[in-house]
C-alpha cells in the first residue's frame, strides 16, 4: 500500500496562521505574574505559607516558623522578606519580634489571573 503525502508547496491549503483579535498581553503585567510565581516556587516560602496560614492567631511570629522547618532565623526572615515583597503577606513589627499574616486577596487575585489564562482575552 502506497501513501502519498500532500505536496507543501499546494497554495490550495489552508494558512497555517489565523489573525486572532485578542489582547497582547502587557509586558508588565508578564513581569509582576512572573515576579509572584518566583516567590512561590521556592518549597521552603510554600511551607512557610502554610505554616502561617495555619497559625491559631491569624499570624505568626518569626520565631514561630523557623523550628518547625529546621532553618535559622535569617534563613526565614529572607524568605518572608520575599513574601512580603511579593504581597502574599503582611509585616508587623512588635520590638524585636516580626509578625506575618497571609493576604488571602492576593492569593485570590493570583489564582483568578491564572485561571483567566485559559479563556482569551478580546
């Protein structure tokens, strides 16, 4: 059984590329998501996440979160500082101590923005 493949030089066919009406997205836009989903990359910043989220208080103190993952106090003040940064959690300062709360909203707005990556934007 013989097959024949179609000839690619057929200007019969259909162009490989349609114009599409949707929105490019904005460069800075790109840059912030990119910037977020760094922050949340890292193991050691997703289980400090949820080691404050499930503190009894609503927050937790900086000397709360560095036993329960082994890691020195610098190590941990690194990571929250990109937290923070980031926006996923709020910093408060008590003498000498660092309190952090999640920011459920941007936590919100980050799933909400992933998911509209599947519908297009016109």
């Amino acid at each position: 059984m013989t097959t024949t493949l179609p000839n690619p030089t057929n200007h019969q066919q259909a162009p490989c590329c349609t114009p599409t009406a949707a929105v490019a997205p904005r460069p800075a836009e790109s840059r912030d998501l990119a910037r977020k989903l760094k922050a949340l990359s890292d193991p050691t910043r997703l289980q400090l996440l949820q080691l404050v989220a499930a503190h009894p208080e609503g927050r937790a103190c900086i000397c709360d979160l560095t036993e329960p993952l082994g890691v020195t106090q610098p190590t941990v003040s690194h990571h929250m500082k990109l937290l923070a940064e980031s926006g996923f959690v709020t910093r408060e300062q008590q003498g000498k101590w660092a309190y952090y709360a999640i920011k459920p909203e941007a936590l919100n707005d980050l799933g909400q923005h992933l998911a509209s990556l599947s519908r297009p934007r016109i």
